[in-house]
C-alpha cells in the first residue's frame, strides 16, 4: 500500500501550514508553557512525518526491487533474442542448402528416369532389378530430402514466432520498467521534500530547545561567576520520601574548549597547544597583528581597546587555574573576538553571551598567560575561528551542529576523559573537568521540596502518560503543558489515556538509562511501574520531559541519568 501522489502532495502543504502556524513563541503568559507546547508539538510533527515517510521508503525499496528484477529480465530477452536470431539464420542457411541438394538430386532422378525408360529393353533381368534398385534409392532420397525442408521451415516458423513473442515481451517490459522509474522518481522527489522538511523541523526543535535552556538562566562559562547554581540535588532531602531526579552531564552548550577540561587537562601536565587540539579539529596557531575592537558596554557606552589590551580584562576563568589552561583561554578568547568581530569591523559584548569583560586589567597569572601567547589564534583554511567554549562539557564536546548551530569544521564531538569508559562511574573518575560542580547537576528546581529537582514517582508517572497520550492522539498536545503552567492535571491525563484503551501509570518504580559511550548520548530511557515496563528513545523522552516536567525542571543536555532516593 502507498500514498497516491495527490494525497502525499496535500499531506505535505498540511504538514508545512502546520508547521507555520504552530511555533510562534507567545511574548506573554508562561514562558515555559510556551516554548514546551511548542517543543511538543514539533516533536509531534517530526514523528507523524516519520510515520508518512515510512511507507514511502518501503514502497521505494520495493520498486528497486522490481526495477532490477525488470532490467534482469530484459536482459535475459535480449539474450535470447540473439540466440533465436543465431538460431534462425543458421536454420534458414541450412534450409537453402537443403533445398539445393533436392534440386540436384531432383534433376538426377529424372534425367536417369529417362535413361531407365529408354534403355530399359537391351539389360538382362539382374542388370534391370539393379537399375531398379537405383531407382527405388533416388525416390527415397528425395523423400527424405522434401520431409527435411518441411522439418526445416516448421522449425523455422516456430523460430520466427518465439523472436516476435519475445519482442513483445521486451517492449511489454520496457514500459513497465519506464512506468516503475518514473513512480521511484516521484516518491524520491517527495521522500527528498519530506527529509528537508524533517530536518527544517528538528533544526526548529533545536533552536526552541536552546531558548528554553537560555530562559533556565545557566550559567554557560566560568567567567559569568554563576557556577554555583549548579547543586547536587543528591544531597537535598525534597521531603516526601521517594523520588527520581535527572541529572545531566555538562551544562550548554558542550562546543569548543571545555573550560574545566583544560584545567584537569593542565594539571595531567598538558600544554596549551595539547589543550586546544584536543578541543578543535584541524586548526593551527599562528600570529595575527593586533587590532582595535569596539566594546558595546551596555547602556548606549561603547569603548575602543587594542585586542591584547581588550584580553587583558577578560574575566572568564580564575587566576588560581594552571598556566597551560590560562593561555588556552587567551589563544581562545583572541580567536573567538577577532571572529566574532570579523577583524574589528563589528562591536562585542561583555557579558557571557558573547565572553565576560570588564574595563580593568585582571593582573597576575592571566596577564601572564595573554603576554606569553601575544597575537596567537586558532586558524582553519587560512581564516581565525569562532573558538567557542563552555565551563563544563560533562565529558564529551559536541559540533556545533550537534546542538543546532551552523556546521563548521573545527569543532569535534570527542569523549573527553582520560581513558576508555565502561560506566558512568569511569565518566565521573576519569573526565577532565570532573571537578565542575555543573559536571553531574539536575537542572531547575520548584520553590517547594526545598528548591530541589527531585520529581515524586507519581510525577514520573505523569510524564510516561502523557508521551504515551501523545503518541496516540497529537491533538492534544496543547494540554500537555506541566499542570503549575495550565496543562491537564495528572488525574485528566490518566483519564484521557484510559479512554483510549491504554492502561496508564500511577506510580513508577524504577528507571534506567542507556547510553552511548563513544559519543556521549543516552540513547533509550526504561521505566517500570504499576502500569508495566516502556522503553523510550532517549532524546524523545528529553523533549516530552522538558514540556511536562513542572517548573523550569529541565533535562539540558544529550548526556543524562537518573538517580532514585
């Protein structure tokens, strides 16, 4: 079965008026609300279209099938055609000899009648029955020589009428291959729109995704001075007993130089040079000669700064760090503001949007580190790099595309530990940047349960449901918001899925994850309760979780796990 190329039409512009119409970020009511209806909601999109294109690829991979099996079978018509052929002329070649051998025997026969009539009377009784017997063999011969030619042109028709059927075939299956092609050119064409289409939306999920994660307010690099929103909810008692928290591995946004890797990268004893390679892929070092930056310092203030002046009140990681980190964030951070900046022609922020300065000369060992590396960046195809970098990588780096930035060619997703790891408990021994207290953090928190990030069974629960609501009716995500933010309440959401004839979850009771260890990606999430066992894809399960989670608790990276108290 197949979508008829009418319907595949209507269901796509469907998809795409969909689509325009349900992704505006309202600028009023629940910020939260808003960006999950509309997180859900493309996530919902995403797997419809998977489930149309799904019979598409089916359908494409059975015309291949018969596209091959026609062109085989052509094949095999053209070869008998050339042996029918062969056949025929040597048929038709024997047929002309044949009919010469007659011929001569013919005239022999009746030229020696004649001579047997004639002579007939002057030969002895034994010299008569030998002419006789000459006689007699002549009449045979032609008779065998006539039934020959007869055999012959049976045979030859037969010939002649298998090479037309064949013709026929040939053309019967011409057509039927051009018909299957141009078929396998439209669903290609439509599977072709389809993927772009997919890939518009994940793009936009992505994007919607970092803004949720921009509104949690985290802190994306040592410089903003906000590292210690990131607690250890293992220690916090939420006071209702039993519960799950999600932690995440890093904190946004998992590109470029991991702040706190190069400082566990430098106490192993690793250079700056070390530091940055193992961060950016095919760059090299080279001296640039200094520029003039303009510097937006808010509130309509713009200043000018020479850039090694400029890097001197860059404020982004501790004086106290080793010396090898401290010139791998000014190798970094000269890159990133004469990028950033395109050579001095556009101004730079100060905040850690763009990286933290302040209009006063930091001093000591960071002084140190910007006048040994003076006028070095980072280069890839003859042109300075958007070095990127985060405080916390949680292990593993990302590509910018990875997070849905533009794709470019220095940044790398690379297991970032100092060995091979079997366990999160490996991960957590062996990252460099262990020692961030973002490294292993649940994100968000309730003003209740002692501003904690632990969720109750019951609340877990509620999250199963309401993906499995979703998978069965989309209509209703809209009422899939976190019941503090004008979603369905847990009760409503169990109704809804029982009135579908799905048992729903009171309660779950264990959860856990797995994961990819090469790239850093939990990869199924499996969750057992009242209601039985589920498996979910781990980033589908990301995007359900940070549209029903209450509050602003988040799931803020590709890297998660689940703790139970």
């Amino acid at each position: 079965m197949y979508l008829k190329p009418k319907k595949i039409l209507i269901f796509f512009l469907f998809l795409v008026f969909l689509f325009q119409g349900s992704v505006p970020v309202r600028k009023v009511g629940f910020i939260f609300a808003s960006i999950d209806d509309d997180i859900a909601n493309i996530t919902k999109q995403i797997a419809d279209l998977e489930n149309a294109i799904s019979p598409l690829r089916k359908e494409s991979t059975g015309l291949q099938s018969k596209i091959t099996s026609a062109k085989s079978q052509i094949t095999q018509i053209e070869k008998q055609a050339v042996y029918l052929a062969q056949q025929l002329v040597e048929k038709e070649s024997d047929l002309e000899v044949q009919k010469l051998l007659l011929s001569e025997r013919v005239k022999r026969y009746y030229k020696n009648s004649k001579k047997f009539n004639s002579f007939m009377i002057f030969f002895s009784e034994n010299e008569s029955g030998s002419l006789f017997q000459q006689y007699a063999w002549y009449q045979s011969i032609i008779s065998q020589d006539k039934d020959t030619i007869t055999q012959y042109g049976s045979e030859i028709k037969i010939l002649s009428d298998n090479k037309t059927k064949l013709e026929a075939e040939k053309v019967k299956l011409a057509k039927i291959k051009k018909d299957l092609e141009s078929r396998f050119g439209f669903l290609a064409t439509e599977i072709k729109k389809a993927e772009t289409y997919k890939a518009e939306l994940s793009a936009k999920q992505k994007a919607l995704e970092a803004q949720k994660l921009a509104s949690l307010n985290l802190p994306t690099s040592v410089g903003s001075g906000g590292n210690m929103m990131c607690t250890d909810d293992r220690k916090i008692d939420p006071g209702f007993g039993a519960g799950f928290a999600f932690f995440t591995y890093g904190i946004p946004h998992h590109v470029g130089l991991n702040q706190y890797g190069a400082y566990g990268r430098a106490n192993a004893g690793q250079n700056y040079k070390d530091i940055l390679n193992a961060y950016f892929n095919n760059v090299s070092i080279e001296k640039k000669s200094n520029v003039t930056l303009h510097i937006n310092m808010g509130g309509g203030r713009t200043i000018d700064r020479p850039l090694e002046q400029y890097l001197l009140g860059i404020y982004e990681v501790p004086n106290s760090w080793p010396i090898e980190a401290l010139k791998a964030q000014a190798v970094a951070a000269r890159s990133y503001a004469l990028a950033y900046t395109d050579n001095g022609a556009k101004s730079i922020c100060t905040t850690q949007a763009c990286q933290v300065f302040k209009d006063e000369n930091k001093g000591g060992a960071w002084e140190q580190a910007v006048k040994a590396t003076e006028g070095e960046v980072l280069v890839q195809g003859g042109q300075v790099v958007t070095a990127w970098f985060a405080s916390t990588a949680g292990g593993y780096t990302y590509t910018s595309s990875d997070i849905g930035w533009k794709s470019t060619g220095w940044t790398k997703n690379t297991r970032d530990t100092s060995g091979d790891v079997n366990s999160f408990e490996d991960l957590q021994n062996k990252a460099y940047d262990k020692d961030s207290p973002c490294f292993y953090a649940a994100q968000g928190y309730r003003k209740e349960y002692n501003k904690s990030a632990w969720l109750k069974p019951s609340e877990v629960a509620d999250i199963v449901n309401s993906i499995l609501l979703s998978q069965r009716d989309s209509s209703i995500n809209n009422n899939l918001l976190p019941p503090d933010q004008g979603g369905w309440s847990i009760d409503k959401v169990r109704e809804e899925l029982k009135s579908r004839g799905v048992t729903p979850y009171t309660n779950i009771t264990s959860v856990s994850v797995s994961w990819d260890k090469g790239t850093g990606r939990t990869t199924q999430i499996s969750l057992s309760g009242d209601g039985g066992s589920v498996n979910f894809d781990g980033s589908t399960f990301k995007s359900y979780f940070n549209a029903r989670a209450p509050a602003n608790i988040s799931i803020v990276g590709p890297l998660f796990n689940v703790e139970k108290r």
